[in-house]
C-alpha cells in the first residue's frame, strides 16, 4: 500500500492478488458497479495486471482515504468468498439433464 499527499489530496494505492487474471477481473467488474458516494472528493482508479487488482484512490482527506480503503477491503473480502464458494461450480455451469 502506498500512501502519499500531492498539495491537498491523499492517494491510497492497494494491490490485491488473486489466483488467476480471470478472477481479478471478476473482481474489478464487480467492484466497479458501485460507484463512489462522494465522487468530489473521492476519485477511484481500478485496473487488473495480471492476476493482481490494482485499486488507486485519491481523497480530500486522510479520513476518507480510511474510510474508501476499509470499504474497499470489505467489498474485496466477499468477492473473494464468494468466488472461493461459488467460482468453480458457476464455470462448470448446471450439471447434465438438470434445468
């Protein structure tokens, strides 16, 4: 994480690996549906590199660099469940004859 101050905003920059590209980009396209509720003051970057989603904010304040980095881990936290719990079975698709 990397964390710097460039006149008056903060950047927060998080790199989250994942097992495959697939994966993380799984994970970007869901995290990015939500957009930011303050997007005056909180601007959100999210790309993929591989098999690492890369997450860059920029914020107003330190405390909002908190608080979107927090929210930010939380979304990533049940995205990575849910494809522990589900990923492989949703590729596999329903088995044969069922509907």
């Amino acid at each position: 994480m990397f964390v710097s101050s460039e006149s008056q905003w903060h950047t927060v920059t998080m790199r989250i690996p994942f097992a495959s590209e697939k994966h993380a980009s799984i994970a970007k396209q869901v995290i990015d549906v939500d957009r930011e509720l303050q997007p005056e003051v909180v601007k959100r970057t999210l790309t993929v590199e591989e098999n690492i989603l890369v997450a860059t904010f920029t914020t107003l304040t330190v405390r909002l660099a908190r608080l979107t980095s927090n929210a930010f881990l939380e979304n990533v936290d049940l995205v990575v469940r849910t494809i522990g719990e589900f990923g492989e079975d949703a590729e596999r698709g329903p088995p044969s004859g069922s509907r």
